[in-house]
C-alpha cells in the first residue's frame, strides 16, 4: 500500500488497497493510526476496496488548523467519504473511531450504509467495571496538567516502551505480535515525537471523547439516532472499554448484531486479524436489514 495525501480541510493521509467489492472505511482509535488496520486490510482487499485514514491530529495527518475532537473528526469523515467514493461506504472504527463513526453516521446518514463497531469507545456504566491498566487515558482529563502530564509519560518512556506499553493495554494476556507490526508502530511512535502537535492532538481528541461518554442518558440518544444496520463487536478482556459497557450498548440496541469474543482484547483486527475478518465478512454477506 502507499500512502496518499487528500486535502479535507487540510492536509489528510490515507492509505488504499483497491479491491472488487463495496467500499469499507476503516477509523482507527485515539493514539493510533492507519498501522492499526494494516494486519487486516490485505485480508479485507480480497472482497473490497480499502480506505484507511488518519484523522486530523493522529499518525501523519496534521491539525493544519483542524480541530482534533471526535465531533470535528467525524465531520472529516464525512467529507473524506464524500471526496473518495461515489456512494455510501461500510464504516469500520475501533475504539475512539467507532464513536467517530456513529457520530458521523448520525450526522450524515448517506455516509454509511452499515457500521461495524470494534470495541468502540462507550460510556463507564460501573466504575468498578474500570481496569487500573487504563488509568494513563485518563492522564489528559487532567485540568490544566493534561498536556505537562502526558507530555512527561512520553519523555520517561522509550519509544519502544510506549509501543510495549500500549500493546499490553490493547491485547489479552499472552496475545503474540507480529513483529514486523511492532517495528512500524516503534517508527510510527518515534517519528510522533517530532510532531509537536502530537500531544495536544492527543489530550484535545480525549477530552472531547470524555465530552461525549460523560452522560449515558445522552449517549443513548446517539445510539438511537444510528438507523445503520450495525455489528458491535467487543472482548470479554478488553482493558480499554470495559465489557459491561459493551453489554449495555447491545441491551440498548437489541436490533443491532452483537458479539462478544471470549478472552480477546481491545484490538481484534491486531490480535487474530484473521478471525476478524472471517467474522466482518460473515456478516457483510448477510443481507442487510433496516
């Protein structure tokens, strides 16, 4: 794959892997880039073609005057979409890209004609459902401190400690990793060290999520608001989002197809790429009902 730069409001990177099939879009989370998607799109390129951004803030793709929130995010997808593709795309987001993806499915309908949500970014039903393992996403929620706070957790880590780091919080115990993945996520990760938007970028897009999550009772407006046939996927050893949550969503949307994956992580689509996409596939072949 190579990239491409497309401006949507400013300078945007995406890679693409053309395929004969319906378009998919694929939204990575908060901290992440397109490298997220890279074990699954040769995979899913076999039966579609493959768009993979980098929203604004994140992996290659600057600010450039951008807003980095999810609300402003969503928005370039929607653009995005608009500019690459003639119709509506199948919407793919872990984590923080699959509130992305329903905000921008929300707000823009034609967008999308499915959703399938990875572990997507839910609001905290049960404090005691929290893991300590991902009190660190809390560290840019800190008033006044976040961005001194985060910018301190980079400078005391190596950047094959961030990505060591960040991989034990995203994947199940025991879980392996292709370790060309990990080299490119340990330049990705040195290479954002040079951006001096990165962190900012980083605190701006967490904050605007804890925006978003803060009130269930709002939250499920937004879920309601999605007319999408839509697949929630979700691990029983998420760290990230905790699974009670995912649990909720799916008790709250019962039309939705939902499946929870024993003993998988927050990152699937990294974990067992090929299980994944066995199960996106499956689902995308079944008729779609609205």
């Amino acid at each position: 794959m190579k990239s491409h730069f497309i401006d949507v409001g400013g300078p945007t990177h995406y890679q693409e892997m053309e395929g004969d099939g319906p378009p998919l879009v694929l939204v990575h989370g908060i901290g992440a880039s397109y490298l997220s998607w890279q074990p699954v799109v040769e995979l899913f390129a076999e039966n579609h073609r493959v768009l993979v951004l980098d929203l604004a803030g994140f992996g290659f793709t600057p600010p450039h005057g951008r807003k980095t929130t999810v609300q402003h995010n969503a928005l370039l997808l929607i653009d995005f979409v608009g500019l690459l593709c003639d119709g509506p795309v199948t919407l793919i987001g872990n984590s923080m890209g699959g509130l992305v993806s329903m905000l921008a499915a929300v707000k823009q309908p034609p967008v999308a004609d499915r959703l399938v949500l990875v572990n997507p970014a839910l609001p905290v039903i049960s404090l005691r459902s929290l893991s300590r393992d991902s009190q660190r996403l809390l560290l840019p929620l800190l008033p006044i401190l976040g961005n001194p706070a985060a910018r301190y957790y980079y400078h005391e880590r190596t950047p094959e400690e961030e990505v060591d780091d960040t991989l034990a919080l995203v994947l199940s115990d025991g879980a392996a990793v292709d370790p060309l993945y990990r080299a490119a996520a340990i330049e990705m990760a040195r290479a954002r060290r040079e951006m001096e938007w990165a962190v900012p970028s980083f605190t701006d897009a967490a904050r605007s999520i804890a925006v978003e999550l803060a009130s269930p009772r709002r939250f499920r407006k937004l879920l309601h608001q999605v007319s999408q046939p839509t697949f929630l996927i979700h691990g029983t050893a998420d760290r990230v989002v905790p699974p009670a949550s995912a649990e909720w969503a799916a008790r709250e949307r019962p039309d939705w197809d939902y499946m929870m994956i024993r003993g998988m992580g927050h990152t699937p689509q990294i974990e067992e790429p090929e299980r994944f996409v066995a199960l996106v596939e499956e689902w995308l072949r079944a008729p779609a009902i609205t």
